[in-house]
C-alpha cells in the first residue's frame, strides 16, 4: 500500500524489511507482523437487563449516540439483544460488500452504549493501543483492502477474516506515540474542513438571500415598496403586479406511455420511468421550469433545456406572454411549493392547487434583469462553493494519505 503522504519534511526510519504483505510493503526494521487473533477479541457481550440504554450507530466513519427521534419503531425489549460497548471498541459494518464500495465501515467508539448485533465489535486487548489500530483498520478501510476480506454471496465479513488478518505490530510505546501524534493532526485537519463547511453554508444561505430579494424586491433599492398581500411575498416595488400562476403559465403534468415509446429517440427524462408530458400541444423543445409534485422531491424546481419527457411526477411550466424562465423557476423555489403537499404515504401537490398560487409579476423587461442577475450572482457564488469544496477533498485526502502513511511506518513520527 503506497503512501501518498503529503507530509512536508518527512522522516523516515532508519531501516525497513519486506513486511511479506504486498499492499503494506515495507515496515520499519523493529516492527512486526502479527495475525489480528493476537492483538484483537471479538466482545459479544448482550444488553441482557438493560445494563445499557444509549443506542449508537456508525455513520460516516464515526460512532454516534443515534438520536432519540431516529428509534421510531424499535420495540425497548429488542434492546437486550443488542451488543454492549465500551469506550475504545472498534465498531465494523461487516455486511453487502458486494454492492456497497464507498461507504466507511470502521469506527472508534467514544462513549458507553449499545449496538445492534449486526456489527462486529472488536476490542483490543490490554497491551495494545486501540487508538493505534483503530487508524490501522481505518486505513485499510479508506484503500479499499476491506473489500478483499469477506464471503458468501454478498461478501460478508466476520471476525474469522480479522483472526489472521495481518496487523502491524510497533512497540507500545511507538503505538501509543503515533496515536496521539494522528489524534492531534487529524483533529485539526477536521477542525479546518468544519470551517470550510460553515462558509459553504453561508454562501449558500447568501445565494438565496440574493434570489429572494431579487425576485420579491427587483433589484433598484430606492422604488416604492407596497404591501403585496400575500404573506410569503412581503413588500414589492410598486409599480409590479400580484397573480395566480394560471395567468402566467399553462401547467401541464405527463400521461402514461410505455418505456419503450421514448428509449428510441434519445430524449432525457424527468420525473421518473414510463410517463410523458403532452409532446402534442407542446413540443418541450426550449428552457423551461419542471416542478416535483410527487414524492421526496415534491415542491423541487429543476430546468430542462432542448426536447425531453417529463412523468406524472413533474409538472411542466409554459410561459404565456414570454415570461422569463430562470426568473419564473427562481420564483417558484422562493414560493416554496414543498408547503402546499399533501400528508400521504407518498407526498404530493395537485396542479389545481399550484396554478393558484399568487406571484410578484414584474415587467418583462425587468423579469429578464433580474434572471441575468441572478445567473451571474448565482455562478460567482456557486465557482466560490466549488472551490471550498475542493479545499474540503483536498483536506480528506491528506488526512487518509497522514493516516495510511504514518500506521504503516512510512513515516515516522516519534
């Protein structure tokens, strides 16, 4: 397993020897390899009288406390049969490895609790660091050597592929050095992608704080202001218009084809499979605003550009007088469709109900100003985004290469 490590003035040890694994390669001249069965335990221990009652979860590489809203259907007894575990347990996702290759399956428990019996719970023994293997087995998570392990049809892994599974083996005092040298690092390295995070948040928050203005209040601040009348809307200039997006729009949802009637011709599809807008009276060839009516994605406004199909699931807007799109669809996700649902099994809006619903009608002219501010607006925002998100990918993976590099002995730390 070749480090990538990005670690500026590295140190290496002053002698290695083949490892006689392929993907670990060399390892520093006094460190051994030893079978997980020597260093690990697998702790099976059940919540019999409920000795414990916080239920963790692994997500994303992390064991949390799963929150109380989320045990919605968890009958209490079931809790006996759930695995006690301590502080400083590896907790392993052991099953469908066939089909899922990107999730993390490894984390290190922090806090007293219980776990449903579907995970591996490994333990390390007392003369070993379980911060140190904790990074280990991270790391062969993260290079994928996981997906190597395992049986059966969907590739299940138990603790049998851990028992002489090869492990590095550092003296404790190395072990112990390296763990809290990765502690530190990566908490900082998380600390930094945090705080990438929160400034996404907040231009995200400021691209619709710019949307909502434009489209709610134009874009010359010293108009005259009137009282809309519709609560979403608030204050417009006074010169504009209030209507029902009947009169700004005809709305038209899809009727049913089969698959096969559209595969043919090449045209994408939205909303989902088998359902077709009316390609007779409309050809869909052009900018328009498709509105989810349907389902998760109920009261969601995409755009569709040249010919397509759209299902039952989506509602087509088709401008009356040339109405600007992006500014219509813009406005529309201000409205916030998801409001007006309907409580189903399956969420969802009627046509009826949305072509009533009352809009800020701006001139023409001024629609097309404000769509052409908004796409430039939109786009500086969404560049910044972008490359705070690549600063984001750029931190994970030098986190994974620190890990990968350091547990491995690549480089050295102490």
């Amino acid at each position: 397993m070749e480090s990538k490590t990005a670690v500026k003035n590295i140190e290496r040890y002053a002698s290695y020897k083949d490892s006689g694994v392929e993907w670990l390669g060399e390892i520093p001249e006094n460190w051994q390899v030893k079978p997980g069965l020597t260093i690990l335990n697998e702790s099976k221990e059940k919540n019999i009288g409920f000795i414990q009652k916080t239920v963790l979860s692994l997500s994303y590489g992390n064991v949390i406390v799963k929150p109380k809203e989320k045990l919605t259907g968890l009958v209490p007894e079931s809790f006996e049969t759930y695995q006690l575990v301590k502080p400083g347990d590896i907790i392993i996702r052991p099953t469908d490895l066939q089909n899922d290759k990107t999730s993390l399956r490894t984390g290190l428990a922090k806090d007293h609790g219980i776990i449903t019996s579907a995970y591996i719970n490994l333990r390390v023994k007392e003369k070993y660091s379980n911060s140190f293997y904790h990074y280990y087995l991270h790391t062969i998570d993260i290079n994928k050597v996981i997906y190597g392990l395992g049986s059966g049809l969907r590739q299940n892994i138990s603790f049998w592929d851990f028992k002489r599974f090869p492990f590095p083996f550092p003296p404790l005092p190395e072990q112990t050095a390296i763990a809290q040298f990765l502690d530190d690092k990566t908490s900082k390295i998380e600390d930094a992608i945090a705080i990438k995070e929160q400034q996404i948040s907040l231009l995200k928050e400021r691209k619709q704080i710019l949307i909502h203005q434009a489209v709610t209040r134009g874009l010359d601040n010293s108009v005259t202001l009137k009282n809309a009348g519709v609560e979403w809307i608030g204050e417009i200039p006074e010169h504009w218009e209030v209507k029902a997006l009947k009169f700004i729009s005809n709305l038209q949802s899809g009727e049913f084809i089969s698959s096969d009637d559209f595969k043919e011709e090449g045209y994408p599809v939205y909303g989902g499979n088998g359902f077709r807008a009316y390609c007779e009276n409309y050809t869909n060839d052009g900018l328009y605003a498709l509105i989810g009516r349907q389902g998760a994605l109920c009261g969601n406004v995409n755009y569709a550009d040249g010919k397509f199909y759209a299902t039952e699931h989506a509602v087509v807007v088709y401008p009356i007088n040339n109405e600007d799109t992006l500014w219509l669809g813009e406005t529309i996700k201000v409205a916030d469709f998801n409001r007006l649902s309907q409580s189903a099994a399956q969420p969802g809006i009627a046509v009826g109900v949305i072509k009533n619903e009352r809009f800020p009608y701006p001139p023409l002219s001024e629609q097309k100003e404000i769509s052409a501010y908004i796409e430039t607006a939109s786009e500086k925002i969404e560049t910044a985004i972008a490359l705070k998100q690549q600063e984001i990918e750029k931190l994970t993976e030098y986190k994974s290469s620190l890990i990968n590099g350091v547990v491995t002995g690549k480089v050295r730390v102490c």
